[in-house]
C-alpha cells in the first residue's frame, strides 16, 4: 500500500482526524452568535470524517457545504450523515482547499478545524476572504505559540514542520491584514489532542497492523504518529491549537 492510502486507512475510521471536540466547536459558534434563527450557508473545508460538519448541520439552520481533497473521507461522511439524518444538509465537494469552485461572495460562514495549515494560513484567510459575504464570518484553528518563550528543540521541530506557526497576535494581526475585523480566539484545551484525537488513534494502531500485515510501511507510519505523540506530551505546554473568529 502507498503511504497516502495507508494514512487514509488508519485516519478513516476515526470520528475525527485532528484535536478538537464538540465543546470548542460550540463555543465558537456562540462566541460568533451563530444560531438556528438565521439560515446560513457554510463551508466546512477540510472537513475529514465531518466531525464539526454534522455538528454545524445538526445544530444550525444552515446548508453545509464539505471540502476535503480526500474522497475516502467525504465517503465516511455521507454515510455519518445518512445515519444522522442531516443528508439533506450536507453536500461533499472533492476538492482541493486552493482552488475552491465557489463564488464570490456565496458563503455566510466558512469554518476549518485543523486544516488550513495545508495552505498555509495567510494564504488560507487570504484567498477565502473572496467567498464570504459581507459581514460573513471565518472560524478556522490553526497551530498557535502559546507565549513568546519555548524551548529551542520544538522551536526547530515547529520551524521545520509548519514554519508559519506564531502566537496568537502574530495570527490575529494576519486576520487584520486581510480584510477581517478579529471577533476573538481561544485555546483549545489539552483533552482535545489526548481524549478526542491521540487516546483514539492509539487504540486503532494494532488492528491496523494486523489489516496491513504489519507490513514496513505500516509500522512507519505508526511509530511517526506515535512520536508526534510523545512530543505533543512533552511540549503541549508551548503549543496548541487557537480557535480564531473573525468577521469579513
Ligand atoms: C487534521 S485533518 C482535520 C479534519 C477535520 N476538520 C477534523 O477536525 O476532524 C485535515 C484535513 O484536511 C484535509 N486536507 C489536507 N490537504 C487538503 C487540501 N489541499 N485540500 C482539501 N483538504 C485537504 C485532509 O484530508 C484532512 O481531512
């Protein structure tokens, strides 16, 4: 199996492929005054196995449009949705986060947990900015410092792996930069990576080997995730998820 269909295999079957949680997700939503008395419609880019999708699709009034490159997820996703009776809600889009179909101007709300680090945030805000209404509303997480001092081992980890990581004011001043007026951030706390995300991963990792036969490749990939693991536990004091919210 090649890599890409071996990362799709193990992360497929999770109900969700980064940190995160239902809580953090709602807060955002009423932080942003998100509520079922208008009828919205919203991107959810990068959206996986649609963890937050059927969460905006069930808990809003809004038509939810999911983007993710990968068609294996989005066929995960149809199925969650068939399952939860919010089908009627929801319509995947296979496609690529950089070169969007959308037109100006379409969406009410565009939201991206844990993706927009595959464009690169700056690039990200920036070309999305075009598919908001006025007024419209961007919810995106993105890595975050969480104060200015770190060790100099996962400064060079991060540099090397996301070098756009950046505190919080460096994030938001970027938002400011690209026709956003900031409406607030947060933290997303540490059970969103070790309940939500990595406690469940682990728990896949033997009957993934034995689907793959143990096979080189597979047990690559596992002791990769597993040492992004250990790192998060060593350093989750200097990094994290932040949520921003921002208006158009
Ligand atoms: C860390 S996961 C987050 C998934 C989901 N939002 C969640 O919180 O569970 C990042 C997602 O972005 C998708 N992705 C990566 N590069 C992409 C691209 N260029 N265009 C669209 N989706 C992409 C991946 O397939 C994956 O589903």
């Amino acid at each position: 199996m090649e890599d890409l269909s071996l990362l799709i295999d193990l992360h497929q079957r999770a109900s969700r492929q980064g940190p995160g949680s239902e809580q953090c997700s709602r807060q955002a939503m009423q932080m942003a005054t998100l509520s079922p008395s208008s009828s919205l419609k919203i991107a959810d880019i990068g959206c996986g196995t649609g963890a937050t999708t059927l969460l905006l699709a069930r808990e809003l009034n809004a038509q939810v449009t999911a983007v993710d490159f990968l068609p294996e997820f989005l066929t995960v996703l149809e199925t969650r949705a068939e399952s939860a009776g919010l089908s009627e809600r929801i319509t995947t889009l296979a496609c690529s986060m950089d070169k969007l179909p959308f037109a100006e101007g379409e969406y009410d709300v565009i939201w991206a947990e844990g993706s927009i680090y595959n464009m690169g945030f700056s690039k990200g805000v920036s070309e999305w900015n075009r598919f908001l209404k006025p007024g419209g509303l961007l919810v995106v997480s993105e890595i975050t410092w969480l104060g200015s001092d770190r060790p100099v081992e996962i400064e060079q980890y991060w540099r090397e792996a996301y070098p756009e990581i950046a505190t919080a004011s460096s994030k938001i001043a970027v938002l400011e930069n690209c026709g956003y007026c900031p409406l607030g951030y947060f933290v997303l706390p540490q059970y969103c990576w070790n309940d939500n995300y990595y406690k469940p991963l682990q728990e896949m990792f033997p009957a993934f080997l034995e689907r793959n036969g143990g096979s080189a490749s597979a047990q690559a990939l596992v002791a990769a995730e597993e040492q992004e693991i250990a790192h998060y536990q060593r350093f989750k004091a200097y990094y994290s998820y932040g949520m921003y919210l921002a208006r158009k």
